[in-house]
C-alpha cells in the first residue's frame, strides 16, 4: 500500500470530551501493522457555550501521551493554559504535523490534530496504541451537549523521519543565569537526533534577560525571546489558528508568549546543555523532540534470546565409557 487512511475509535460519550472541568480521557486500541505517518484527532462538539473566547480549541488541550507496544512515542504537555494560539497547536505546526479548525463556530468545535509519528511495525499484524489525553478546563457554561471524538491513523510507505516527542525536563528557575541539563533518551530508534528543543514557561511570559537561551553545542552567545522566533520563522506571522469567532480565515500571531521551539539542527551524542538567563523566578519545561530515518529500528516479535546446544556425537561419546 501506498496511503491509506484508517479510522480507529470513534467515541460520543460526552464525559470523554473537554468540560467545565480538568478531566482525562485515556483509551487504547488495536490497529493493523504498517508505517504511520500520523495519527490524527478529531474533534467536532456541541458546547453550551463558546468553550475557549478568542481561543483556538488546542486551547482545551495539557497533554497528550501515545503509547505504541508499550514505547512512549509522543509526551506533550502544556507549560500553561493560553488563551488564544494553544500551546499544543503551536507545537504540531512547527514539527510537522498540523492543527487546524474549521473557522464558522464558536459553540461548535471542529478541529483536526494531526501528531506525526514515523512509526513503521512489519513484524506483527496487530500493535497495541494507548492513548491519555488530559483535557484543561473550558469556560463556564461550556458542557458539552453531542458531538464525536475520533482517533485516526495515516498509513504512509514514503514516510521518511520518526518522530519522537520525549518527556520533558522541568527545571525551577531563578532571577539568573543557570545551567540546565536537557535529558535526551538513549532508548530512541537508532539513529535519532535532536532537532528541535520546545521551551515552555508557566505563564504567558519570556522572563528572560538579554543573554536568553544558548546551547552549548550551537553557540558562545545566547539567543534572545525574538532571535529565536526569528529563527524559527514565528516572526513571520508563523502562528496559525482560529480565534474563536465565526468569521471565515484563519488568525496569525508573530508570537505566543512563554513559548518557542528552538531548532538544534540534529544533535547527537547525548544531553544537551543549555545556559538559560532568566529574569523571573519560574519554572520551565524543555521538551526535546527527536527524529532519525524511518526503518532505523523495527518492532522485533517476541523471541527466545537464549540457546539449547544439542550435539547427538557428543552425546553418544559422553554414554560410553570414559
């Protein structure tokens, strides 16, 4: 097969979806074997009221963990809940995935979250997905009333990189220049790299000084709020989502506060070490994502790792006598 397009769960039990209230939904499935691309989220909701004003629904969003035959592919969470660009649309927009809306509700929520995985399992017909999506609260009054939540998978033969979102390091911060270890899994797929670092604060602030953020590995100079966002093309109207309106485009920021990802360019070798000049006392997550070929590592079916050795000469020799 060349693509082809699966739909996995579909769910309209409304104590699933986004309330009021923080809650989890947590599900798991089995789907067939083959290289996936993406698996997407749908979402389209009946709320009693605008969920999120002037905000997208990724909005809704703290985390989003997908386990595959007991590996964690995907750890995202939310350094804060933003009211307008969500944090975890920012996020799939700028590794290659996407987060889009459809623009002419407000009451009525239809998103698309596509999570790039690069996951390919020829070994077995059927793998094992569990999924924990931990909804933030909505606005008061915004239960909902119908609607469906849809998981999908994007079987692509072409796809080229895995992709791995890995737990993220939370580091307290004070009013100064520190040192930060970013830990970077050695149980990947082979080969993976860090191309990227996602920095999120607490709260809807920068809260850096002049000396920002540097990587050692990069640069002798720290990169200021805005360089990064200006090498990252944020600065360039690169933050796309819907504003919560019933208009019919789409709305674009320069930049979310308290939230940028800083391309590594595919560091390898272990920890990254950043020095972080921060002028708030705060504390931040910095969530490494990692890519490598596709194919660098299968899934392996269950197998025996240790040998029986039979040899009948020797054993016929040993049964006589000595």
């Amino acid at each position: 097969m060349a693509v082809r397009f699966s739909k996995i769960l579909q769910t309209s039990t409304t104590g699933k979806m986004p309330t009021t209230s923080a809650n989890t939904w947590t599900e798991g499935f089995n789907c067939a074997a083959g290289t996936i691309e993406y698996m997407m989220l749908r979402g389209d909701i009946l709320f009693g009221a605008d969920p999120i004003a002037a905000g997208s629904a990724s909005c809704m969003l703290d985390t989003m963990r997908i386990i595959i035959n007991g590996e964690v592919v995907h750890d995202f969470r939310a350094g804060y809940e933003s009211v307008n660009a969500g944090a975890y649309g920012y996020f799939l927009n700028s590794i290659g995935g996407s987060s889009y809306e459809v623009t002419s509700g407000t009451t009525t929520r239809e998103w698309y979250w596509a999570i790039p995985l690069g996951r390919t399992y020829q070994n077995t017909e059927v793998i094992r997905i569990e999924t924990v999506v931990g909804w933030a609260a909505t606005d008061s009054s915004a239960t909902p009333t119908s609607g469906t939540l849809e998981w999908w998978v994007k079987y692509n033969d072409s796809t080229q990189t895995t992709t791995t979102v890995c737990p993220s390091t939370s580091f307290t911060h004070a009013a100064a220049l520190e040192q930060v270890i970013v830990k970077v899994p050695q149980n990947a797929p082979n080969g993976s790299v860090v191309s990227a670092i996602l920095v999120q604060n607490d709260s809807a602030s920068d809260g850096l000084n002049s000396q920002g953020i540097r990587i050692n590995a990069l640069s002798d100079y720290g990169l200021e709020a805005q360089m990064i966002r200006f090498l990252n093309g944020d600065m360039a109207n690169g933050i796309q989502y819907h504003n919560g309106t019933a208009n019919t485009a789409q709305t674009f920021f320069a930049q979310l506060p308290g939230i940028s990802l800083i391309p590594c360019y595919g560091l390898a070798g272990g920890d990254i070490t950043l020095q972080v000049d921060s002028s708030e006392v705060t504390t931040r997550t910095y969530t490494p994502i990692l890519t490598a070929n596709v194919g660098s590592r299968e899934a392996q079916t269950v197998r025996q790792t240790q040998a029986q050795p039979v040899n009948t000469a020797k054993a016929i020799l040993s049964s006589g006598v000595q």
